[in-house]
C-alpha cells in the first residue's frame, strides 16, 4: 500500500507563500513565517488518521481545516491529500474561490 502524500495545487502554493512572504516582510524576520508553515503542516498530518476533521463544505469531496485564523480547504483521495487553497478568514468571503 502506498503512503498518503500531501499535495499543495499551485493556487494553494501561491496562497501559502504570499501569507509567509506577508508575514516575512511585515516582521521583518521569517520566524512567524516559519511557525506558521510548521503550524499548518501538523496540523494536516492530523488528516492520515483523521481524514474528516476539516469542515465539511458545500463541495461534496471539498472540507476546511481550521488553523488560527486560516482555513486550509482539501481533498482526499486515495493516496494524496489535496490542499486546494489558503484562506485568510479575515478576507471578504465573497473573494473565496476553493478550486
């Protein structure tokens, strides 16, 4: 049996390093850059043993992982975790794309 893989789409990529850059630049340092990405890496190693934790959402397969004040929408599929986009709930929620 194959392991499980996380998988970052290139939305959630573009996402996930404009937050850190974000972050990087406003503090001028990377150590809350670097807490937040180990942050959010543990908690999605959460999802090989509990794949449902996330919120579920109006995307039948689609769910959100609630991290601070960022959710990480995914997907599982038989050997990947999918992270399709980060979201900064302190957005306008009309902006939120998922896929």
């Amino acid at each position: 049996m194959e392991k499980i893989k996380i998988v970052w789409s290139q939305k959630a990529n573009i996402k996930l390093f404009g937050i850190l850059d974000f972050y990087s630049k406003r503090n001028k340092n990377t150590a809350y850059s670097t807490k937040l990405y180990k942050r959010f890496i543990k908690e999605l190693r959460l999802l090989f043993k509990q794949p449902n934790v996330g919120k579920a959402t109006d995307i039948e397969s689609i769910r959100g992982l609630i991290v601070d004040e960022f959710i990480l929408f995914y997907e599982i599929t038989e050997d990947r975790i999918i992270v399709h986009t980060v979201w900064d709930c302190r957005q306008n929620p009309e902006d939120l794309r998922i896929k």
